[in-house]
C-alpha cells in the first residue's frame, strides 16, 4: 500500500531572482510538496507523531523561503535539503516551487522548477 502526504499550494511572497527589481519588490510563490511514506500506524491509532506532520513542512518551506536566492532551483534545493534533513520516514519527496508573473518578456502565468527523488 502507498501512503501520500500532499501540502498543496503553500502561498508565499519573496524576493527571489536575478533582477534588482526582483530583489526589492518582490513576487507571488506558490510551492508544492508530495511526500511517499508508512502511516499506517497513525491511521489506527489516530497519533500524529506517527504521520507527516503538516505544520513542520509549512514551516520548513516558509523560512526556506525567507532567505533570498537569485534562482528558485537554488531555494526549491534548500526546501527539499530540510525537509529529508527533518522529516523521518520518506521514501519519495517532491517539492515544486512556482514563481508567478516572471519577468520574462512575455506573456507568462508562472515559471516552475521540481525536484524529486
């Protein structure tokens, strides 16, 4: 049996990219985070020490992503970096980091990066 834990849509403002501008004003992120694991013993005995607690990834993707980065390969790396670091049990993990509006020349909704193992 595959037991998947999601956090979808963690919404966040950052000062990620290449650009001055990017570094002063800011822009729109959204991450995605989709973990396999066993919580077969949380789902009997109702016990969150025994599953992925959701609080722990919001947290680890919100001060990674406080910390500026011209790139978001770089902070999607650090995302996933803490969460293997943190988080017992995974035995797949994938973080995608969105970066909405970028400015690109174009007319683009989002730019996206994920990695996994």
């Amino acid at each position: 049996m595959k037991h998947i834990v999601e956090v979808n849509g963690i919404k966040l403002y950052a000062f990620h990219g290449c650009l001055p501008e990017e570094e002063k004003a800011g822009g729109n992120y959204t991450v995605d985070i989709y973990l396999e694991t066993d919580f077969s013993e949380a789902a009997s005995t109702d016990d969150l020490s025994k599953t992925v607690d959701y609080v722990i990834i919001n947290k680890i993707v919100k001060q990674e992503m406080s910390i500026r980065s011209k790139l978001i390969e770089h902070v999607g790396q650090r995302i996933y970096n803490e969460i293997k670091k943190t988080v017992k049990n995974i035995d797949f993990l994938r973080v995608k980091v969105t970066k909405e509006c970028p400015p690109i020349n174009g007319d683009v909704n989002n730019v996206a990066i994920i990695i996994e193992e």
